[in-house]
C-alpha cells in the first residue's frame, strides 16, 4: 500500500462521516444556506434592485426573484463581465467558465470565492466516497488520467477565463498532479486527434488505475489503443479499476465501453456544471446521485409542466416527491438568483436526497457534450436557405448519429423532407454545418477536433414526416415534430420514408 492510498481511507471516512452530518438535515442546511446568501448579497446591484434586505422568508424571495435563464440575467452578467465589482455578488468572481449560449452567443458564468472551492472538493468528494464504501484506495498510487479540455485561460476585463474542465485542471491539488495524466503541454493542445496521439504515447506504458472524462472522448480513446496494441483495456492497463464521468448520459456508451475494457469496472457518476457542482454518485448500491445541499447553493425546483407558465410553482427541498419531474433552479454563492440551468431531475430517494438527470426543459442534442438546441439548428437552416435561393424545404428534424451503421466518426444527422432539393447536397450540408460552428463553439470544438465530422443530410419523401405523425396516431392539430432529439427513436421511424 501507497502512501497515498494509505492517507486517503482516514481522510475518505472522515470526509463521509461530515457528508452523513449534512445529508441528514438536508432541510436545514439548505436554510442555512438561504439565509447567507441573501444577507451576502444584500448591498449588491441585484440585492438592492430585488430588496433582499426585506428577505425574511422563502415566500419573501419568490414575490421579490422570478425564476429566469441566462437571458434574463444578462443585463447583470455584462456588468460583471465589463469589470464592475459587487454586481451579483460581493467584490469580482476568480473566474469566467465559458460556455456556449443560446440567443446571446457565449456565456459567461462566474466563479467566486466562496464557490471556487466547491467545484473542485465535490469532484474529491465523490471519489472519497467511493474508497470509503468500497475500500479501495490503491488507484491513487498508480497513474490517473484526466481527458478534458485545455487549461489554458485567458483575462476578460482582468477575470481569469475558460472552460469549466480548463478550470478545474487549475485546482486540483500538488498530491495529486505528481502522477496525473496528461501532462499540462499535452492538454493545451487544441486538435484533438492530435492530443489524442499524444495521450496515448504519454499514457500507454503507464500502470493506469482511474480515468475520467465524457464517455465518447474515453470511448476514443480506448479505441486508438486497441487498435495500436490489439489488446483489450484490461490488458493495457491491468490496474484500472475506476472511471469517473459526467457531462452526458452514460447509457448509449456502457455496453461498449465495458466491451472494450474486456471487464466491469466500478464507476462514479457526477453532475457538474459550469454554475456549480450540483451532485455526485455516493453509493454503488444505490440509485441516483447525492444532491450537494450543503455546497453553497440554495434550490429551488419548478414542476417542468408548470416551466412555462407566467407564474408555476416553487419549491424548496422539503417540498419535493419522488418520482416527479422538476425544472432546477438555482440562487448560488457565485451570484445567480432564481437561475434555470435548463436541466430537469426526479428524485429517486429523500432519505438522503438522491436524483436522476431526466432531461432538458426544452429539446437538444448533447450527445457528446455540444448543447446544440432548436433555436441553433433552425438558424443554421435559416442560413443555408437565404444562401441556396432554389431550395425548399417542408420539414427537417435532427438527431445524433453516435455509432454511424457505415463505420467511422459520429456525425448529427439532418432529416430533411425537400419540396425543391439542392443541386449539391454536400455544399448545402455544408453550409448549415459552418453555421451552427459559429452558433454553438462546443459543436465547433468537437468539429475541428475530430469528435464529429460534417453534419449530413438524409433526404426525405416530401411527405415524410406526415406518414410519421399519422403512423403514432399525432396527424394534424397543433402536434409537432420535435425539431431535435438526443435519441434516434423518431430519425429512425422518420427515415424509412427516406428518398
């Protein structure tokens, strides 16, 4: 035994016991954490605008903070981002995470000091949680491999600003980095066929016991090794035994992620986001992820039928029922108030608080991390549509191709019914393609990078999509199509009237 793995199953049982405190009284730790932020961010911009030195109850914040998305905050984050102090929170924010928006382009979401340290403690906290239930803590004396963005930042307006992965790189600590993979010059590098070459000649000799990352990058990269070595995971790397994950959902990748291991290894499942750590896997005998109530941010949770509505219901932790479909709202110590992260959970347990991500309020695509929504794809055929004169269309929904049926990289498929086609449906695609790169700089990444090639388009009978809807019994009135999916259960119903 290591000294690492010797020093962490103390620390690990000491990190649990002070998770036990909080889990269970999760109802007063999350009103502990009300009544801080509020008196925090009373003398702000936003708590002078919303009163919050009035704030005496929950009831009080919901009549003075509507519930609203990055949109409705953004008056506020622009301030932030020019370089004003004390706009939504105390002094300026550590940090930017950029991430990609929707009508606003890029967004910009601040880290404060006061909730820096939970972006990176919850991601240990979670692994502790493992060594502590499993006892297994002989991984953190081998190498560990990190498959995430780079770390390079830049400054906006004095802010330190990156990706949330690039970030994170930046916090974890010096125990850890003397065996973590890859090295910094590796990571900064942009193209990820190129980084992943490299990975794979840093990491291929090494004894390497846990690996994290998105699913279809590890996927990637498990793949590039068996096909350099002819051997499965196992073999290459006897010792692994724990992979990490989050940003997508993990099912459509397990059945071959474990085929390419050639055997099941444990897993911890997160769920950060660039606005905060929201939960993690604490169990592997239990369902869901362990809701972070004590972490800095105050929860608000909205039926997701009721999302659009001029006034839905809030409500707090106690409220809530399992099994039930909710919006997530989120009044955070890095100054976002009754903010939609667009996400909606269901909880699975109360006893500790346990939740599944079931979705997104509005539909996607995110099958490897891009976020592209409706509003994106419609633009970028709005575009290749005022560049192609000659072309009509009827219809046109998206999906995902994950594991194209002709070989080769991953591609987003554009089911298109044409009243009038193009002349060159390549060049068409390829416009559209350009587009949405510029609407969305996590498609662009994953573009350029080589995750996903060049969208393409399946063309439809005109049709098409009127013999789908009369086939599930939805023809006529006001149902619709949805615009995009981050499954292949309609694309594939909907291409069998293909051209």
């Amino acid at each position: 035994m290591g000294i690492k793995s010797f020093l962490a199953k103390p620390a690990a049982s000491f990190l649990s016991w002070q998770q036990n405190q909080w889990a269970n009284n999760a109802v007063t730790a999350q009103k502990t954490i009300f009544k801080h932020n509020i008196r925090m961010a009373s003398a702000t911009d936003f708590g002078r605008n919303h009163h919050f030195g009035e704030i005496q109850t929950y009831q009080d914040f919901k009549e003075r903070v509507s519930v609203r998305d990055y949109e409705g905050l953004k008056p506020y984050f622009d301030k932030v981002v020019e370089g004003k102090a004390n706009v939504l929170w105390p002094n300026k924010p550590l940090y930017f995470a950029k991430t990609s928006g929707t009508t606003s382009g890029v967004k910009y979401i601040p880290i404060t000091k006061e909730s820096v340290s939970f972006h990176f403690n919850s991601a240990r906290n979670a692994v502790f949680s493992y060594i502590h239930e499993s006892g297994n803590a002989s991984f953190l004396d081998n190498t560990l491999i990190f498959l995430s963005g780079s770390p390079e930042l830049t400054k906006t307006n004095g802010i330190l600003t990156g990706r949330l992965s690039g970030i994170s790189n930046h916090l974890i600590p010096n125990y850890l980095r003397t065996n973590q993979m890859p090295s910094y010059t590796t990571n900064c590098i942009e193209d990820w066929e190129i980084k992943l070459e490299k990975i794979i000649e840093e990491t291929l000799s090494e004894r390497m016991s846990l690996i994290s990352g998105i699913p279809p990058w590890v996927q990637m990269y498990f793949d590039r090794l068996i096909e350099k070595t002819g051997k499965p995971i196992k073999d290459i790397f006897p010792d692994f035994s724990v992979f990490v994950y989050g940003g997508v959902n993990f099912e459509p990748y397990k059945e071959k992620l474990y085929d390419s291991i050639g055997k099941k290894v444990d897993s911890i499942e997160t769920y950060p986001a660039s606005e905060g750590f929201i939960a993690y896997q604490d169990s592997q005998h239990a369902e869901g992820m362990l809701m972070l109530l004590n972490h800095g941010i105050f929860y608000e949770f909205v039926p997701a039928e009721e999302y659009f509505n001029n006034n839905p219901t809030r409500l707090s932790i106690e409220e809530v029922e399992v099994g039930k479909n909710y919006a997530l709202i989120l009044n955070s110590n890095a100054g976002l108030w009754g903010y939609s992260i667009g996400d909606t959970v269901q909880f699975v347990s109360k006893n500790p608080y346990r939740i599944i991500v079931s979705g997104r309020i509005k539909h996607f695509i995110s099958a490897f991390g891009e976020h592209v929504i409706g509003k994106e794809v419609e633009k970028a055929m709005k575009h290749g549509l005022e560049a192609n004169a000659e072309v009509r269309i009827k219809e046109f929904s998206v999906a995902p191709q994950v594991t194209p049926p002709e070989g080769g990289t991953p591609y987003h498929e554009w089911l298109i019914a044409f009243e009038n086609p193009p002349t060159d449906i390549e060049a068409f695609a390829k416009t559209i393609d350009e587009k949405l790169c510029q609407l969305n700089i996590y498609y662009e990444d994953l573009i350029k990078g080589g995750i996903l090639k060049t969208l393409k388009i399946t063309s439809l009978q005109a049709d098409a999509f009127q013999h789908y809807m009369k086939s599930i019994g939805k023809l006529g009135g006001q149902n619709k199509v949805p615009r995009l999916a981050n499954d292949r259960k309609i694309a594939d119903k909907i291409a069998e009237w293909k051209v």
